[in-house]
C-alpha cells in the first residue's frame, strides 16, 4: 500500500457508472476506491483514468443515490484485490468476489490483485496432457489440453449454456493426473440463466469442485469487466499456490466485450470497429494469456472461453480478435442444432492447435491421432459429396460416394450427437464404428496394423 486512506470530495460530474473528480490527491491507475453517498453505503469502485487536472472512477455497485454535494471517495492507495483461501471451491461469488451462497466469508490465506501478475514467457511450459470433457466431438477431434485456452463459437439461441454445464460437470482428468478443480465464470447472466448453472452444479455434485462466479444481467457494465478477473485470479491461485490442474469456463464473453465498449463510450474515447475501443484485442488478450503451465509449479490453468457470435458474423470484431489469441476454436453450427445435433459442433471449421501435444502415446491412445485424422479426411468428404448430390441427385452419386454420404448422416447423428457424457473410450469406439462402414483402402491415414486392430 502506497499510502493511508485519503478522502476527496471534489466530485465534478457523474455519468452513469462514471464519477469524474478533481485530482487533488496522489493515486495510480487500477486503485481500488470507496464512493460513499448520503445513504452511507460504500460502494467499490476503481480508477480507470486519471492526468494532472482530473481523474475518472468506474463506480462498480449501483450509482443510484449518489450526488455531487455528498459524494465521499476514499482512496485506498493499492490495486483491487481478491482475499483467498483453501476454502473457495464449493462457494459462489457474485462478479466482485463477494460470497452469496449465504455461507461465511472466505478464510484468507493471502490477497492477489485481480488484474493478475503477467508470466514471463521463459517460465512458461509447453501445455501437455489431456483433459477429457465428455463430448466426443472435442475429445477425439478437438482435443483440449492442459494449458491451453480454446474459445467455443456459438450464436444466439445456440444450446452453449447446456454444453458449458455439461462440461463442468463431466470434465476430468486420465489416471492419477493430480487434483483438478473448476472455476465457472458467468458473465452478464439473466437471472434464470445463474440459477440454472447454479442448480446444475448442485445437483450433481461438482459444485463442490467448483467455484462459481455469477454476474448478472442487472448488475454494472462496470462489475461485468470485473468478473473474469475475479473468476482468474481465484483460478490462478488454485492451480500455482495450490497445485491443482484447473479448468476455468468463461460465459458469454461477448457480453463482457459488450460492457467493454458502453464504459468505453462513456469515457469519450475514439471507437474503432463496430464501435469497440481500438485496445479490444490487448484487453481481451489480458484475460487469455493467464492461461497456462509454469516452470516448478504442478498445478496448470486451463480456459474454456464461450462468445455467442452477433448474428452468426465469425468476422465479426470479438470472435476475430480471439482467434488471433487463443489455440484453435470449437464452432457450434445452427443447421446440426436444427436437425436436434446435440451438441451442434461443426467438426471442419473447428481446430484444437495443441491437440497433437495432448493426445496419443502416454496421454490418451497411441491410435486416438490417426482415428482422428481419418474421421476428419472422411466426414470432409462426405460433405463434399453433399454438394455435389445436391447438383445430380443421389442416384446420380457413384456407389462410394453414396457410402460417404451415409457415412456423414451417421457421423452427425451418432458420433457428433450424443444423449449423454461419453468416456473417451466410448468416443473412439463410436469413431471406428463408424470408419468400419467405408472401404478399406480409403482409409489412408490408417495404417495396416490399426486396421486390422480395430477394424477387422
């Protein structure tokens, strides 16, 4: 802490969340702040822009109440902070860490600021192993590993919610991989929304795995920048104080970037595209790349990052800039989601880019990269072949493309859609099923020992 709590009552003007003040104290950009009106509630807040003349609070509560004649800011001289302790999983936070399960405040072992501590990229380990979701169409195609930050694609009305908790509630570890916990991020939720994800992790038992934090709807555009950061930091402190291998599942960061943009408006900067702050990709950049391993640290941060699309738009500024971030993208498709694919994951668009350091040999199965390769090159085909059916009709297809076409139909309904969590034995078996139903010499990323194996 840099100094003693000062008290300043030079409010100039209040804009929405925004509370512009006279500088006549020293401060620092990030400090975290208390507003206080005539009501007496203390409100937190941060400071988010400051010159010699004048510097800008995000008031992070409600601003109602508050006036200019009334309003006390007090300074605390040091960055926002999370208090943390071996007691946060099985707890639920609102989007500024405070506890709402009606439970008793955390026990805090240490305080960590919330914008996090960057890793020095020397320190940083390559992400290695597997982490299985459940969903067949990740684990065999699209693998996630431990380290990695792979964002989902979805649009509005897409079941990305479902996934999300189907996810939590059935991701895992192979074998004796260590502890593993889940840190689930709602942000900018509709109240039935938080209260789904609530009771989901409830019932079946992962809450205790798991610490959710939940924003809402109704609560500040401030608060909604806020909460990613919160969610991390209590994920950065289970996997590197702790050790645990952690997964942290962030929904709908579009809302957050959303937020980004209002507060922005209202500080008066110069938009960029689609009307979002030119610094949109270092921002969001500032939340993927807390993900990761660390040299002489067991435990390893993991991210899932959910964003609906605006009208499906996958050039659109958000999903754009996150592509060039994080390690690859799983896309859900509305036209599976039409035809009851459940989860709608479109396999050819979508790209695990560290799969091949996570799967095969020791981590999964020494045949899982070839299995893969091949339902890709198959599935590719068939789609292929869908067009040209469409063109000739499928009488006019040649017997093997009739075969692919088939093949294609049943890898959606059988492989891609599944009624509930699979293993990843479950998803492979389900894949050479599948590949037992083409010719075998079209099966050319296969060799002739994993034919025989699994295919005879």
């Amino acid at each position: 802490m840099r100094a003693p709590l000062l008290v300043e009552h030079a409010a100039t003007k209040l804009d929405g969340p925004l509370l512009f003040l006279k500088r006549t104290v020293e401060a620092a950009l990030g400090d975290a702040v208390e507003v206080r009106g005539r009501d007496g509630h203390a409100r937190l807040g941060r400071i988010v822009a400051l010159d010699d003349q004048a510097l800008t609070i995000e008031v992070l509560e409600s601003s109602a109440g508050l006036d200019l004649p009334s309003t006390v800011v007090r300074f605390r001289g040091e960055p926002l902070s999370f208090a943390l302790g071996p007691g946060i999983l099985g707890r639920v936070f609102n989007g500024v860490g405070q506890v709402i399960d009606g439970g008793p405040p955390i026990a805090a072992s240490e305080h960590r600021a919330i914008d996090g501590l960057p890793m020095n990229p020397v320190a940083r380990a390559l992400p290695r192993d597997f982490i299985e979701t459940g969903v067949s169409a990740i684990d065999v195609m699209n693998s996630l590993v431990r380290g990695q930050k792979l964002p989902i694609f979805s649009g509005g009305g897409l079941p990305h919610d479902r996934l999300a908790i189907d996810v939590a509630r059935h991701a895992r570890l192979r074998g004796a991989g260590g502890d593993f916990a889940i840190v689930f991020c709602g942000i900018g939720l509709p109240y039935d929304s938080a209260e789904a994800f609530r009771s989901a992790l409830e019932a079946s038992g992962a809450l205790e795995r798991t610490a959710l934090f939940l924003n809402l709807a109704s609560d500040s555009s401030t608060q909604r920048l806020l909460t990613p950061r919160y969610a991390l930091t209590a994920a950065e402190y289970l996997a590197f104080v702790e050790g645990k291998h952690v997964l942290a599942i962030l929904t709908d960061m579009t809302n957050y970037c959303e937020a980004l943009r209002e507060v922005s408006s209202s500080k008066g900067e110069m938009p960029s595209r689609k009307g979002f702050p030119g610094y949109l990709y270092s921002d969001l950049a500032t939340l993927y790349e807390r993900a990761g391993c660390l040299r002489g640290h067991p435990g390893t941060l993991t991210q899932l990052s959910i964003l609906t699309m605006p009208a499906d738009d996958i050039a659109h500024p958000i999903p754009d800039l996150t592509g060039y971030i994080t390690e690859g993208q799983i896309v859900l498709s509305r036209e599976l989601d039409r035809r009851g694919v459940r989860p709608p994951v479109a396999v050819l668009p979508s790209l695990s880019r560290l799969a091949k350091d996570g799967t095969g040999g020791k981590y999964t199965h020494p045949d899982h990269p070839a299995l893969a390769s091949q339902l890709y090159a198959a599935y590719a085909r068939a789609v292929q072949t869908r067009v040209l059916a469409s063109v000739v009709g499928e009488d006019g297809l040649a017997e093997a493309d009739r075969r692919y076409l088939a093949f294609g139909r049943r890898f959606e309904q059988d492989f891609v859609h599944q009624d509930g969590p699979r293993t990843l034995e479950e998803s492979m078996d389900a894949g050479w099923r599948l590949l037992a139903e083409l010719p075998r010499n079209e099966l050319t990323r296969l060799s002739d020992a994993q034919i025989a194996a699994h295919l005879a």
